[in-house]
C-alpha cells in the first residue's frame, strides 16, 4: 500500500504537502485514550446533511471520514482508506465524537465477551495488520 507522503519532495514548488501536523492543528496525540485500531466508529443522525452541520466549514478529512463512516468502520479501516497515519486518524475522529457527529464503540466481540478478547480475535487482528 502506499504511503498517503510518497510521490512527494519537499523541495517540489508545483506540489502542496499538508503535513499532519497541519490537519490536526498542531496536536500530535491523541486526547482520547478509548480509540484503538479496532474500535468501531459511525456517523450519528446529527451528522446527516439538514441536521444543522455545515460540512463546508469542516476541514476535508472530517468530511471525508463523516462520508465513510455512515456505515460502521473500524479506526484502522479509516486510516487506510483515508491514506492518514492512524495517530492522525484518532485526533480527527476524536473531534468528531467531541462534535457529537461520530460515535464510538468496542468491536461487538469484546462488549460480549465483558471487555476480554479471545485469543483467537487478538491474532487475527495482528495478522491483518501484518497484512497492510
């Protein structure tokens, strides 16, 4: 998969780098400590078009990621479709929750289970991120 950065000199006068630090206002961690990769994350009603949200005024990558999580994603599923370093992702998603346009859930796995993961869901999580 390739990095969101290649393709890019910074010494390229035709060519604008956003950097992340940019995006996120200057933050470089995340505030809320809940986020994980595998946390799900979706639009809420009040994030609908006529529910009062001017997404002109919101930067492109909340747009975009209000966009992509009006079905349930992932954080890790938001990053790679979003092409953004996942500790980016999480501000940015953190923002919205604090909008109240996202909301955020433990995968239903580990709601079920008490909070525990099994074994078996840990690894496959790590395979998959062997993967990207």
């Amino acid at each position: 998969m390739k990095h969101w950065t290649e393709g890019f000199d910074d010494d390229d006068a035709g060519e604008s780098l956003v950097r992340p630090y940019t995006i996120t206002g200057g933050r470089t961690a995340p505030e809320r400590d809940d986020l994980t990769l595998i946390t799900l994350v979706a639009t809420t009603s009040a994030a609908l078009p006529g529910n009062g949200r001017d997404r002109r005024k919101m930067q492109p990558e909340h747009r975009a990621i209000v966009a992509l999580c009006e079905r349930p994603l992932a954080v890790a599923e938001v990053a790679a479709a979003l092409n953004l370093p996942v500790s980016v992702t999480k501000i940015l998603i953190g923002d919205l929750i604090e909008s109240g346009q996202l909301r955020a859930r433990p995968p239903l796995a580990f709601a079920q289970a008490g909070g525990t993961p099994e074994l078996a869901i840990l690894r496959a999580v790590r395979d998959g991120l062997r993967k990207l």
